[in-house]
C-alpha cells in the first residue's frame, strides 16, 4: 500500500499510512523522531532525525496493517526540546488529542528516538497510550516516572552511544519498575544513529509493536519484564 497522506494541524504535521480500505482502526502507533536540546529552527522532514524514521515507520505499518492499525508519523513545529517550554511534548500531545478524535476507541503504541523517545516517555499518561517503545531515549535526572502507572514500556539503548546516556535509562527503567510491572530494556552494541545494528533494532521494534497492537507479547520481551532488576534490564539484543 502506498503511503498515505500528509496532514497539517495547528501544531505540527503528520504523515500517515492507513490499514487496507474499509478497515475499523482499532489501533496506531505515532512514530516520534529525535531533534535537539535548543533550537527554534523550523522542523523539516529534510532533517536526518525525522527522515530516520520514516523507515521505520513504513515497516511498522507492514508490520501491523492487517491488524487493523495506523502509522502516523510527526513532524515537529521546531526541532528543539526547548526547556521549559517542551515544544516536542505539546506536538506529540495534539497528535495523540487528534487520535483520541478521529478513533476514539483505538490504543496507542509510541515509538521514539533520542528526544523522541523522551517525548513518548513524557505523553505516556495520556489515555489512550498502553505503550512505549523508547529508542535511545534522552533522560535527564529528574525525568518523570510515575504517570507510567498501567503502562507496558519498552527501552532499548546501544552500548557504544555517545549522545544520550545508557547509564540514565536504565536508572530511568529501574525507576520505572516502581509504579509498573511491564517494564523491561534491552541493549546491544551499537550507537545512537542505530546504524551498524539497524536490523536488530528494527526488529526488536517490529515485535515490541505487533504484541502491542495483537495484544499477545513477544516472549522474548515478556521474559525480559519478568527478569529481576537492576540486571533484568539489561537484556541483550542478539
């Protein structure tokens, strides 16, 4: 199915691939992409971080299309985070208000990385959100964890990135553990471009989102949310 089309909203903009025509929309997954600490440039879908993930959202939409899911990807207003102002969080909020609109019924699966994996973490308590797949998210010491209360969360973070903290997510994921027994993260060798390893990472986020979206886990990611913590959230990616 070709990709579908590209809508704009007060806020930001969206492009969306749809499951096959006449299909009841039971789920979606936003695919959230990073950006920077400070900056009001203009965000474009020209920028390295959103054209990242364009591929990785066409895949989740092969992935889950005849599951009767949509793919919706943002395009941020401008391409920092912006303390305090969090401009990526009031855009991944209208996306998921626009959601909660148009299929009111529909659970909600994010997909971040970098900046976008810490705005997925952010936008969690809103309620039609049921998971996180967060990809070498960006975490600061005071990050927020309670609102993940009832949510299955998922981290994944190379080994060998220098741009954003292995060490502060899983801290982040222990935390997490706190308020929800669905917590789990894995690793692997790789950066934070998810380069070298893009086949691991595609299908650790292939299978975190089809169990999202079926409702029936991975077992791999099920046992990984058993595993006893601090150790139990370093699971490795083969």
């Amino acid at each position: 199915m070709p990709d579908a089309h590209a809508s704009t909203g007060p806020l930001a903009a969206l492009r969306t691939w749809s499951p096959p025509s006449g299909t009841d929309v039971r789920a979606v997954v936003l695919v959230l992409p990073g950006g920077r600490a400070r900056s009001r440039q203009p965000a474009s879908t020209r920028n390295l971080a959103y054209r990242r993930m364009v591929p990785i959202a066409r895949g989740i939409h092969r992935a889950t299309r005849a599951e009767a899911a949509a793919t919706w990807l943002l395009r941020y207003r401008v391409r920092g985070w912006n303390e305090p102002d969090h401009d990526p969080v009031q855009d991944a909020w209208w996306a998921l208000d626009g959601i909660r609109s148009r299929y009111p019924q529909a659970e909600v699966t994010l997909v971040g990385h970098s900046m976008g994996g810490r705005t997925a973490l952010r936008v969690a308590e809103h309620e039609s959100v049921r998971t996180v797949c967060a990809l070498a998210p960006w975490i600061e010491d005071d990050e927020p964890y309670k609102h993940l209360a009832g949510r299955e969360v998922v981290i994944v973070h190379g080994t060998a990135d220098h741009t954003t903290s292995p060490k502060a997510s899983h801290r982040y994921a222990l935390a997490a553990r706190e308020v929800s027994e669905r917590v789990c993260r894995f690793e692997l060798a790789d950066g934070h471009a998810m380069v070298r390893r893009a086949p691991a990472w595609t299908d650790l986020i292939r299978r975190t989102v089809v169990g999202a979206v079926t409702g029936t886990a991975d077992p791999e990611i099920a046992r990984a949310m058993t595993m006893p913590a601090p150790d139990g959230l370093r699971a490795m990616v083969g």
